[in-house]
C-alpha cells in the first residue's frame, strides 16, 4: 500500500489505448481493424482470454484482479504474442511482455509548480544514456545539483520512447508511449521530473511523430498506421490524412497528452516536422498545439520545433505577443554560420555560408530575424527555403553552438572544442549564451568534455552490416569529409558497437580539472549576465524590432528593442584580424569577450551593450 507524502498529488492521463488499472481490475483496448479477433494472454496463466470486438477496429477486455504489475501480451489470429504497441512499461525490452502500470502510485510533490516563462529558459540538451556512466534517469537525478550550480532552467531529454536494444540515440523508438526500459522505470523518469521541478528547472521530451523504428514496431501488423499516400526518408509516411487516419492522429496526440500530463513535462519538442506531410483541413501540427495548450490553460507549456523548412507560420503570435502554435525552432542557420565562422568549414550544409561576404551578411540577419535564408535559394541544396521572419521576437528561435545532430553527425562525432580555438569558441559561446534568442547548451559543453557523441544504434545482427554501409555513405556529405587532412568515412566509428556508445559517456571526472574547470566558470559568468541584463528585458519583446548592419567580411553590429523598451546591442568581430572602421560604441558595457575600442574590435571580440 503507498502511503501519500505530504501534499502530494497524483496524476494520469486517462487513454482510449493500453491497459489501465479499474475497479480492482484492469481494462485493456487496443485498436486493431486489420485483426477480426484478438486474445489476451497474461503472464503466468495458461488460458489466453478472449477479447470483445467493439467495432470500428477496437477490442476490448475487463479483467478483475489484474491489478498493476501484471505482465501481458496480445495474440493475433494467427497465433502470434505481441506487446502491446501502446504499452506504459516494457520490463524486458521492446520484444518481452508489456506491464500494467497503475499512474497514481506516484506520488508528485510539485503540485505548486506552474512551470517558467519561456523568456526564462536556459536549456541543456540531455541523452539520458551517456550523460552518466550509468545511463539511467536515477543516475541523471543525481546530478541535477550541478545543473542548477550552472544556472539552467530548461532540461530538453532526446526521445526515451522504447527502442530495440541496448543502446540508441532514442529516434528509433518503436513504442512511444513506454520509457526505454533500460534508462529505468516509469517511476524514475516521474521522480526525474520531480526533482527537476523542486530545484526549479522545467523539463521537455523531444518526441519523434514522423517515423517509428524498425525494430518492434508491431502497429502495421495490426493497423494502418502508415500510408504511401507520402514519400518518407524512412520508408512509408506516417497516415495522418489517408484512411483511418482520425485514429492515427488521435495516438499521436494521445501521445503527447500523456507526456505532459501523466509525466508533467513542461513542454514537448517534435523532431523534423517538415517530413510530416498532411493534406488535411487541419494539419497535425496545429491539432496537436491546440490539444496541448487546450489541456494547460494555466500552465507555462512551451512546445518547440525542428522544422528544416524555416516556416513562420507555425511560430506566429497573437495580439498579445502569445505563441498561436509552437512557441520557438532550432535555428539551424544560426548554428551553421558560427561554426562556420570558427571552424572555417565549408563543405556539407556549411557550403551554404562559404562566401565570406554573403557569410557575414547571413550571420547578421540570422541573429537579428531567425532565418538566414527567407525564401532565397541554399547552395547545398539547390531549392529555396524559408519564409520571412523578421515580424517574429527574437524568442521565437532556439540557438546553440552545439546539438546532438551537429555533433553527432561528424564522422568521429568531435565537439566544436576540438575543431576551433578556445579563443574563437569562447567567443560563439558569449554570442549565443547573451543573444535575445533562447540559448541551449549540449550536454558536457560547459566543461568543454573531451568525450565525442557520435551516432550510435544498436541493431539486430544481420542488419549491422547494412547500418555501417549506410551510415558510411550518409557521412559522405558530413562537414569534414572533403577535407583532405581528416579522416575518411570508411574510419568512421561503428555505430552498432557497444564501445562506440560507452565513448559518447560524459567525463565528469574532469570537471574538476583544468582547463575544463575554467571552461565551467566561463560558462557560469555568461549564464549569471544573461539572468541579470538579458532576461528582465525579453518579456513583452515584440517583432519587427532588430536591425543589423554588416562591418567586415566577419563582423556585424546587431540592435534589438528589448521588451522593456531598452536597445540591446551587439558588436562582433568573428575573425583572426582586427576590424577597423567600427561605428561608435553605444550604451552600458554588460559583457566584453576581447577588446574593444573606439574605432576597433580585437579578433574573435564580442562586446553586448545595453541602452535604457
């Protein structure tokens, strides 16, 4: 018997799919319209249990005495077990039995919390499988102290839906409603969250709706969960306006209901959306924002997008500078362009910001507006991309110096602290940390973490070898592969071993060494600024409200209309050479990474002056 906490509360998402714990029994429903009959089995028990066909695909069964903890599977007609595809728990892995998880043992002691505005965020990005040696959400726990002595305010955790195998970087979940079992149990990730929330931290789930793994994915067996209706880079698109489609829809948004109810996230990410085709009169995304915001009227709920197409649509606010849709997007061309920038990279989706002149400019404007490219044509790839953005606050994009996909799609998964000088990225690090853009960090950069993160995948024997090869030829268009001084893909890590998952694991041993301790101060003193100038100024910051100038081929001047009516100000010199010609400098001095003087900025200066 639990025995309740003082003010604690429990919570659950009450679900049309999966097993739920009723009445001292359990009922159990699955939708299955390719299946006539279906049969439950439960562990332990010779006799299978005949489920009722309720119409329109649905089975049905209420058990007395299945209380949680009990094991199970369904069983086709033709006599196959398979897990329940809509499972809470998978004990054993995507394959084994399902488990009955009763939601309200749980007990929360954040019942006061209504999360942070999102002017607040400070995000750290999160593999629940490598930032510790462990690799469980009990062991990421533990180091929640360090993360609030950092001053964060936002965790982002990389997809944990259930995946085949020891190891992934969590987008080839096959059960998306079942935390990977062996980051631990669903009552781990909740105490995660809790902790989160106690030390004033939110939380967000990085979900993955364009695609499901290979491997366990039993719902095409019983459903029509995909339609060719749509090209996918994965295979048959997801069905989300073909037949049958309503039901689709209706688990994906069940699906993230679930997270930010049952698990209390903050708010949720969704990966690569502009691979989610949908031609119907209400397109997924502005359902699934609806659903979730309709389901929080008085919590801070901050849904965030990967959207490769730069569309300003989803991001537009209401009168009241309120997200309509999604709240904020990876700015991918930001990123680009700093890297480049310090790394003088140009090949692969850096060949987009190889002219230094055109470079410079798009730096400018991508800081100021968003997008850097706003409908005009992307070398790399030949087609126009994005829209207009310039009418959008500054908080309406994500910027980061490093992400799990910069990182880890290298071919040995090298951070940016082993391919540019301290002194060029400690210079992005005072651009992004201070912009007016919502900052996130990676996992391990604010030590400046020797440990890479390359791609890891853990897959069923005969298909390690077509992983390799495939994974070698994508790397053909990584970064570095043009370069004749780096490693070519052939020498690429093997992303099925075991040892190249262990490699990607955190150091924190040498967070307490040089040079990495002083990385950390550098981190903590930007990530004080940005608490004390940066963030009191965002709130009520509207569009149309930058203006940018370029100065060299590396050098721009950037000003914002904060939200309080001050002019925020950046002076940046993102070069070897000095750059003369600077106009004058104007307002307080709030940070100065180099030198600077009237008429001058030293190489790789970033100067952040505020004007009330």
């Amino acid at each position: 018997m639990h025995q309740p906490k003082p003010n604690a509360v429990s919570r659950s998402h009450k679900m049309r799919f999966s097993a739920e714990p009723r009445n001292g029994g359990t009922r159990f429903k699955i939708w299955a319209p390719k299946a006539k009959l279906m049969q439950l089995k439960i562990k332990g028990r010779r006799k299978l249990l005949e489920m009722d066909a309720i119409g329109d695909g649905w089975h049905r069964l209420d058990v007395d005495g299945v209380k949680e903890g009990t094991q199970y599977k369904y069983v086709l007609p033709g006599g196959d077990a398979i897990p329940d595809p809509t499972s809470r728990y998978q004990p054993d892995g995507i394959h084994g039995f399902s488990e009955v998880i009763e939601p309200k043992s749980f007990q929360w002691t954040d019942a006061d919390w209504t999360g942070r505005p999102w002017e607040e965020a400070i995000i750290y990005e999160m593999h629940i499988g490598t930032f510790t040696e462990e690799g469980t959400f009990a062991a990421a726990e533990a180091k929640l102290d360090h993360l609030a002595a950092l001053g964060i305010t936002a965790i982002q955790i990389m997809p944990i839906a259930q995946f085949h195998g020891r190891f992934n970087w969590g987008y080839d979940g096959a059960m998306w409603f079942a935390p990977q079992s062996s980051y631990g149990r669903p009552e781990d990730l909740k105490a995660f969250v809790n902790s989160a929330h106690r030390r004033s931290m939110m939380v967000f789930l990085d979900v993955v709706y364009n695609h499901l793994g290979a491997h366990g994915n039993y719902l095409p067996a019983i459903a029509p969960i995909f339609t060719r209706k749509h090209e996918s880079p994965w295979g048959d698109a997801i069905n989300f306006d073909d037949t049958d489609a309503a039901v689709v829809r209706e688990l994906i948004v069940e699906n993230a209901l679930y997270w930010t109810s049952e698990f209390n996230f903050d708010g949720l990410r969704f990966d690569s959306v502009h691979t989610m085709d949908d031609e119907s009169p209400s397109h997924i995304l502005e359902l699934l924002a609806a659903r979730i915001r309709a389901a929080r009227p008085h919590r801070h709920t901050h849904l965030i997008l990967e959207n490769s197409d730069n569309q300003e649509r989803w991001l537009r606010r209401n009168s009241q500078s309120e997200p309509v849709h999604y709240t904020a997007q990876w700015n991918d061309d930001l990123h680009h362009l700093l890297h480049a920038a310090a790394t003088g990279e140009n090949t692969g989706y850096y060949a987009d910001f190889d002219n230094l002149e055109a470079r410079c400019d798009k730096l400018a404007r991508a800081l100021a507006e968003g997008f850097a490219y706003q409908g005009e044509v992307k070398p790399h790839e030949g087609m126009k991309r994005g829209e207009p953005s310039s009418g959008l606050p500054a908080t309406s994009f994500v910027v980061y110096m490093q992400d799990h996909d910069q990182v880890g799609n290298r071919v040995k998964g090298d951070r940016i602290t082993k391919l540019a000088d301290e002194e060029a990225v400690k210079a992005l690090t005072a651009v992004y940390l201070l912009s007016p853009q919502i900052p996130m960090l990676f996992q391990g950069e604010e030590w400046a973490s020797t440990q890479p993160f390359p791609f890891f995948s853990d897959v069923p024997a005969e298909m390690r070898d077509a992983v390799r090869k495939g994974r070698q030829e994508q790397l053909k268009t990584a970064p570095e592969h043009d370069d004749a001084s780096k490693p070519d893909v052939e020498e690429a890590v093997d992303p099925t071993s075991a040892k190249t998952f262990s490699s990607a694991k955190l150091d924190w041993d040498n967070l307490g060494k040089e040079p990495h301790s002083r990385w950390f101060k550098h981190y903590r003193a930007l990530v004080d600024v940005r608490k004390m100038e940066i963030i009191p100024r965002l709130m009520g910051q509207q569009g149309f409200a930058s203006r940018y100038e370029v100065l060299g081929l590396k050098a721009a001047h950037v000003a914002w209309r904060m939200g309080d009516g001050s002019t925020l100000r950046l002076y940046a010199n993102l070069a070897n050479d000095t750059q003369p010609d600077m106009p004058a400098i104007l307002g307080r001095t709030i940070h100065l990474q180099g030198f600077a003087e009237e008429g001058r900025l030293g190489p790789w200066t970033v100067l952040w002056t505020v004007e009330v």
